[in-house]
C-alpha cells in the first residue's frame, strides 16, 4: 500500500503504522501490539491492514466471550468430544447450522447467550441428549429420573447415537410406536 492515494479523500496519501491499540467493551479495555494500520496524512483517516483486521478480529471475540462470561472457542469444542458428536450432529441439536457452530469453534463469531446456554446445559447434563434425539414425550419418561441417572453410565457414546441400548429405551420406542 505504499505511495497509494487514500480511498477516503482521495488526496492524501497512505502511510503505514504499527502500534499497540487499544479497545474497550463494556468498561474493559484489551490492547493489541503489532496492529497495522495504513494513515492518511491529508485527512487523518486510517485503514486497518487486512491481516491485522483478521487477527484482531478473533482476540477481540474472545475478548468479548470472556467480559460476557461466555464458552470460550476451545471450552465449546471439549463440550463436543465430550457428546461424542459431529460438528453437524451437534448444529442438529442446538440449531444454527454446522457452519455457525464451526465458526464459534474457531473463534469467528460469538454464540449468543441462549446458545451458550444450551451448550452449558448438555455439557453438565449429556444424557438430556437422549431426551432431544428421541424426542421421547414426558409422559413416558416421568417417574424414571433415578433410572436415567443409572442409564447415562451405562450408556456407551457409539450406543448413543445409534439411539439404542438399554431396556428402558426399547420399552420407551416399543411404547411410543408400538401401539
Ligand atoms: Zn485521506
């Protein structure tokens, strides 16, 4: 971007700066080093290098995560392994599209608080899995928490998403399809 004529005013020329800045969101404040910049010397507008706009751009989502007391990237990425799911698998669940629930996993984008939500619900509670998969109504289900409890150890990740395994399941299908 040497020598080149500012897109703003269309005068003045670029001239490239690197430096610490610094960012504030919601009372806090981050400083990037090393961010570039290209300044006009006629109207005092600055471009922000693409490189630098990419980088920065993922330190201040994770920066914004951590003031809003959300899942950061990797946090959403263990929940996952965790489940035992695909990225697509999980988008099923949760909604929003594999590409959205790459994004939040490679720090692109910020999930929303009812995403985060719902991610912190599966990753202390994974057997309610079996509950969204199935779509199981509550009426079969009630009365069973302490045998859910005991299911969700016995409960291998391959039998999971096969949707079967323990007699509690068959009799749940059989139940609810059966008659
Ligand atoms: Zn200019």
């Amino acid at each position: 971007m040497k020598d080149q004529k500012c897109p703003i005013c269309g005068t003045g020329s670029l001239r490239k700066e690197i430096g610490a800045e610094t960012f504030e969101y919601k009372g806090k404040s981050i400083s990037i080093p090393n961010y570039v910049t290209y300044a006009c010397d006629a109207c005092g507008e600055a471009i922000v290098d693409n490189n630098t706009m990419k980088k920065s751009g993922k330190i201040l989502k994770a920066f914004k995560r951590e003031v809003d007391g959300l899942l950061t990237a990797e946090q959403i990425k263990a929940i996952r392994a965790k489940l035992g799911l695909t990225q697509n698998e999980l988008a099923e669940i949760v909604g929003g599209g594999a590409k959205s629930l790459a994004r939040y996993e490679s720090g692109q984008v910020c999930q929303s608080r009812g995403m985060d939500n719902l991610l912190r619900i599966l990753d202390a509670y994974p057997h309610t899995l079996n509950v969204i998969q199935k779509k199981e109504s509550s009426s079969k289900t009630t009365g069973n928490i302490a045998y859910f409890e005991e299911y969700k150890y016995k409960m291998g990740k391959e039998d999971r998403l096969k949707g079967k395994t323990s007699a509690f399941t068959v009799d749940t299908q059989e139940a609810a399809y059966g008659s």
